[in-house]
C-alpha cells in the first residue's frame, strides 16, 4: 500500500521549506529578514562572491543556506540582537557611553523591537498547514512513527 520514503528528514524539511534567493556580496554576507548571514571564508566559499544562494526557512523556523546541491556553513549578525549586560565595563571614557546604550536596549526590550519582517512567510500558516496535513495522513508528517502492517487481507 504504502512505499518508504526516500528522503530523510532533513530533506523533507527542505522540500516543505520557504525558499528564497540572495544574492552574495564581497565578504560572503547577505542580508535575510532583518538579519546578516556571514558565509564561512573558505577557500572553495571564496567563489560564491557575487553568486546566488538559496535560503531555506524552514516550518520550525530554522535556516539554512544552499548553493547547488551543496549546504553552507555561516554565523549569524543579527542587527537587532541584545547587548550583553556582562560585556558592558566600567570605565571612565566609556561609561556614559555605555550607559546610553544600557538605556536604549532596556527600551528595546520594554517594546519587544525584534519581529520578522512583512516578507517573510507566517509561522501560523506554515503549523495551520501541518495540523491539516496531520490530519488528513499523520504517516506524511510523522512517518518514523508509522508501523505497517503484515497482516494480508482476506
């Protein structure tokens, strides 16, 4: 009745994922919903300079990036990130500097500045849509927990 699935788990979640295009700048950056991904300088990543790169957002909400058939390796800039209080030291030129900046992340936190941007696809459609799924055929989203049966029928 039903044929394994060939794919692995990690390819169903790219196939299912949003995918977007970007375009490599100079120093193997490029900007994805309001966040910078840094592309690890490799000697074989060196090429994808100017180059077009896949991103894949995936329903939990990770990211991955590919080019080809290949996944890339990267660290994440996030514009918007907070500043770590252990980071900010006392000293005499920097204090009210930093101080200012104490300031304005505790405002950034009172209004919860961090949001995705219009663009990007909505988390509830993309759980609406594996409920449904979920409940038309349970073995589509979850198929390590389906056992088939050997029993023949008459």
């Amino acid at each position: 009745m039903h044929r394994p699935l060939r794919e692995s788990v990690d390819e169903l979640h790219d196939i299912f994922a949003w995918q977007e295009l970007r375009k490599v700048s100079k120093s193997l950056t490029f900007q994805y919903d309001k966040v910078i991904y840094l592309i690890d300088p490799t000697e074989e990543n060196q090429r994808l300079v100017r180059q077009v790169v896949k991103v894949l957002d995936r329903p939990d909400g990770t990211i991955a990036i590919q080019y080809g058939h290949r996944k890339l390796e990267f660290k994440v800039f996030d514009k918007l990130e907070d500043v770590d209080q252990g980071q900010i030291i006392d000293n005499k030129r920097l204090g009210a500097v930093l101080k200012f900046a104490q300031a304005k992340q505790q405002q950034y936190d009172q209004q919860q500045t961090r949001s995705r941007s219009k663009k990007a696809p909505k988390r509830t459609a993309q759980q609406r849509a594996i409920r449904q799924l979920e409940e038309i055929n349970p073995v589509l989203v979850h198929p390590e927990k389906f056992k088939p049966s050997t029993r023949k029928k008459p």
